[in-house]
C-alpha cells in the first residue's frame, strides 16, 4: 500500500507557492491555487498525481504536522476502534 504525502512550500524569489506531492518514488510539484483552502489545493494535487500515474480508487486522508497523507482505501486492511 502507498501513501500518498501532501506538503506546501512556500513562495520564493523566483517560484510561487506549491504542493510537493511524492509516495516516495515518484514527485509532483503543482502551483497553489491561491482562492482554494490548503485541503482542496492538496486533493487536485493528489487526484492530478494519481491520474499521472494511472492509479484510480477512493482515497482518505488527514493532517499531519506536516501537511497531508492519503492512502487508498482498501477493505481487506479494514480496522474498526471502538
């Protein structure tokens, strides 16, 4: 299973603000759309990144102290805390 991480980076003197995407083999970078929450800019990202790749399937995600994670969802890995 591969997560998928969601990080901003900042603007610089030469680059807008972005979204590093990367499930640690491959990257994307994509500029932030300044009118979206950080949470939408992360889903166009991730979803842009997927279709690049091929992948398709539902994703969940959630917040990090770094940004965002996503994973697919799959149900044989399914846990239910209660």
């Amino acid at each position: 299973m591969k997560t998928i991480n969601c990080k901003y980076v900042g603007p610089t003197n030469t680059k807008p603000s972005r979204i590093i995407v990367s499930d640690g083999d491959n990257r994307s970078i994509v500029s932030i759309n300044g009118q979206w929450s950080f949470e939408d800019n992360c889903k166009v990202a991730v979803d842009r990144f997927c279709r690049k790749l091929g992948w398709t399937g539902e994703l969940i995600g959630g917040h990090t102290k770094d940004g965002m994670v996503f994973c697919f969802v799959d149900a044989t890995y399914h846990i239910t805390i209660s």
